[in-house]
C-alpha cells in the first residue's frame, strides 16, 4: 500500500536534524580530549603512535556495529520487527568481539600489525595493549547504534546530542584523573575512548528501550517479521564497507609515490581533518530522507536544497579567501610548504564537499526503496575511479603532492553521487522489507 502524504514542516525538519549534526560535530570533540591526555605522557609520540594504529583498525572493526543504526532506522516499526533486529545485532556484537579476540590473544594481531600497519616489532605489543580495550568500544557503539535507530525514528534526536554531552563530560574527568596520576601508555586514551561509549550507549539503550516498550507488538502492514528479512537489507551494507576501507590506504599508498612524500601526506591529513570538521554537521541527510520523505517529499527536498550548499561555501571560503590562511598559521600553527600544500588540497576538497550532501541524500532514497544492493555498486565506483585518479595524476602531476589525494578522493565520491543518481534514474523500485511501511 503506498503511504498518504502529509505536511512536514521545516520546524520539523531542523528539530529532528539539528540534534543530530551537533551530535556529530561533538565526536571530533572525544578525540581532543584524548589526544590531549596522551600528550602529558613522557614519550607522548609513541604513546600517541600505539594509540593512533589500534584506532585505525578499529575504524574497519567497528563499522559492522555503525551501521545498524541506520538498519533499525529504516526497518524496526513494531516490536517484532526490533526482535528480529536485535537478532542480527547480537550476531553482529558476536562476530566483532570474536574477531576482537583473535586479533589480540593470537599470532594474527601481531601479524597485522607488524606487516599491514608496518609497526616496529618492539611497539607491537604496546599497539596489541591497546587494542585489547579498544575493541570493546565496538561492543558499545553498535549497543548504542541499534537504539539510536529506534529513537532517530521516533522523532527524539535529541537524546543524541544529550548522550554526547553527557559522554564528553564523562571523559574530561577521566582525563584529568588520568593526568593526575599519570600516563604511560596508549591504553589510557582507550580507556577514556571506552568509558565514553559506555556512557553514550547507556543513555541510548535506557531512552530506546522506553520506546520500544510503547510500540505495538505488530504492524499488520508492516512485513518485517524475522532476522532474513533485516539481514537481507543489512547485508549489501556491510559488503560495502569491504571496499569503502581500501580508499584510505591506497590514497596514503599512492601520496608516498609523489614529489615529496611526507609533504603530500601531511598536507593531504590536515586538509582532510578540517574537511572533516566543517562537514560532520551535515552527515546525516540520510535519516531526513529515511524518515520524511514518504511522508512529504517536497518538505525533504526544500530541506536539502536549504543546507546541501553550505559545506562547499565553507570549504570554498577558506581554500579561496585569507580565512584560509588565518585558521592554518594562526589556529592550527600551519606554516611554509606545508600550509600552502594543505590551501591547495583544501581548493580540491570543494568538489567533495558540493557532492557529500547529495550523496548521502540519495543513499537515503536507497535505503527507502529497500535497494541497498546498490551502494555496493556505488562504492566501487568510487573505489574504482579513486584509483585511477591516484595513479594518473602521481604519473602525470607527481608534483602536486597532497593535491592528489584530495582530487582522487573528490572525483570518487563524485563518481559514487554519478553511479547512485543514475541506478535511482533506470532502476525501478523493488517489492522490499520496506513496501508499505508508514510512520
């Protein structure tokens, strides 16, 4: 049955995103917090070194557990369609502290390590330290995750931004006992990185189970009523991000191959960490879609035009304007080469931050057809013409040094946004999990 339209308002709209990008902005906040404590330690880079190769692993390990917040957003209507996902989470936090085990109590995790992340033999097991707490971080997230879905959809996105909060505040003051006793190793950030989730996480599970309780046990027209079901629309997301955690290394790989290398792959870091900082806010176009646009297209669509700008005009202002300048030298302490390098890799992102908005809108579509199999498409797409940029340019422009990276990864989004919008054109809508869901 296709579901009556209704009037959604932009008061609407803004009190269910705004909580969520503030929310996301406030994550960049977690990692000063550690980063800081780390550095009171008395060999703050390897400490910091230890910490930040067990936090790149756990960026590929923790994924499987992100995503469940957007599969319980767009899936769980009724408490039998929870039950069903709360099935898939477990198996979910059941394969990542597996894996988690295997990476620290056997040969494995030394093997990784040591070959693929290239650390010295006699800070591996500091790394492997670390790491041992870390993964239960993954446990956390995807606990807090799966009952952010539950509340995204009912409209209660501020208790993301309260857990937050709370998570921030929570971690300031195990920094500052940590400073006060004193730190040694790179296990105290996981530690703090840790006890934050697990803040994060009880605020959600205790909001999302109230929720929960006060669903229906069965939406007659609702279809989601076992774990295939939920499964079959989790599975092509999870495949993607088998291929979405290649673009990092081969951007990293590839910058070594350049003019100056250390150059290149610095300047290539701090632009994409500003990129990052200035876009988080708007990295959640995907549940305004999930969750208003069967209800009043129009509404998301004015919604989206409104801010889709915004993070290229910000982008564009500091790679074009002396802003740019300012918040390099002046902000970050970025001087010479460097923040020349960094201006110009920053002149690139602009095509990455003008197609991000529409991206992730266009994933929410997706997700709302039930067609989840193409973002896997669309990611080796994305992969595919990143590579290809990487190897042109270093063959044809090696002296652009950072520069590479940042168009590489711009036209690859560029051709995901390409991909997706055309799939979305040709392919009509399946019979999925989602026909005929309604709010």
């Amino acid at each position: 049955m296709t579901q009556k339209e209704h009037a959604v308002s932009m008061r609407t709209l803004w009190s269910f995103f705004l909580p969520l990008g503030i929310s996301a902005s406030l994550v960049t906040i977690s990692h000063v917090i550690i980063n800081s404590t780390l550095t009171r330690a008395a060999e703050p880079e390897r400490v910091i070194a230890s910490y930040a190769i067990a936090m790149s692993l756990l960026m590929i390990t923790e994924r499987p557990a992100v995503l469940l917040r957007q599969t319980c957003s767009a899936l769980v209507r009724d408490r039998r369609s929870f039950q069903s996902m709360l099935t898939v989470a477990q198996l979910v936090f059941a394969s990542i502290l597996a894996l988690g085990f295997i990476i620290c109590y056997t040969p494995l995790g030394t093997f990784i390590f040591k070959n693929i992340f290239g650390v010295q033999e006699d800070n591996v097991t500091g790394v492997i330290n670390v790491y041992q707490v870390l993964m239960f971080v993954s446990l956390f997230s995807g606990i807090r995750c799966l009952y952010q879905g539950v509340i995204i959809y009912n409209l209660r996105t501020k208790w993301l931004t309260i857990g937050m909060a709370i998570r921030l505040a929570g971690m300031y003051l195990l920094s500052l006992y940590f400073i006060h006793t004193g730190v040694t190793t790179g296990v105290v950030g996981a530690q703090i990185f840790l006890f934050g989730m697990i803040i994060e996480a009880a605020v959600s599970f205790a909001e999302g189970r109230l929720l929960v309780k006060k669903m229906p046990i069965k939406l007659d027209e609702h279809p989601v009523e076992n774990k295939r079901q939920v499964f079959s629309f989790y599975r092509p997301l999870l495949l993607s991000t088998l291929i979405t955690v290649w673009i990092g290394p081969a951007i990293n790989i590839m910058l070594g191959k350049t003019w100056d290398a250390e150059l290149a792959i610095a300047s290539f870091a701090i632009a994409a960490s500003l990129v990052s900082l200035l876009t988080s806010f708007f990295s959640y176009f995907h549940q305004i879609v999930l969750n208003f646009y069967k209800v009043d297209p129009a509404a998301v669509r004015k919604f989206t035009l409104m801010l889709g700008f915004i993070p290229a005009l910000l982008i564009g202002l500091i790679a074009y304007t002396p802003i740019g300048i300012f918040l390099l030298e002046d902000i970050m302490g970025v001087q010479g080469r460097l923040q020349a390098e960094s201006l110009r890799a920053l002149q690139a992102f602009v095509l990455l931050t003008l197609v991000m908005p529409w991206l992730d809108t266009l994933n929410g579509l997706v997700m709302v057809r039930g067609q989840t199999k193409l973002i896997f498409g669309s990611q080796a797409a994305n992969l595919g013409f990143t590579f290809v940029t990487l190897v042109l340019f270093v063959w044809l422009a090696p002296e652009w040094n950072g520069t590479i990276g940042a168009w590489a990864q711009s036209i690859g989004m560029a051709a995901e946004l390409g991909f997706i919008a055309l799939a979305l054109r040709f392919i009509k809508p399946m019979d999925t999990v989602l026909a005929g869901s309604a709010r």
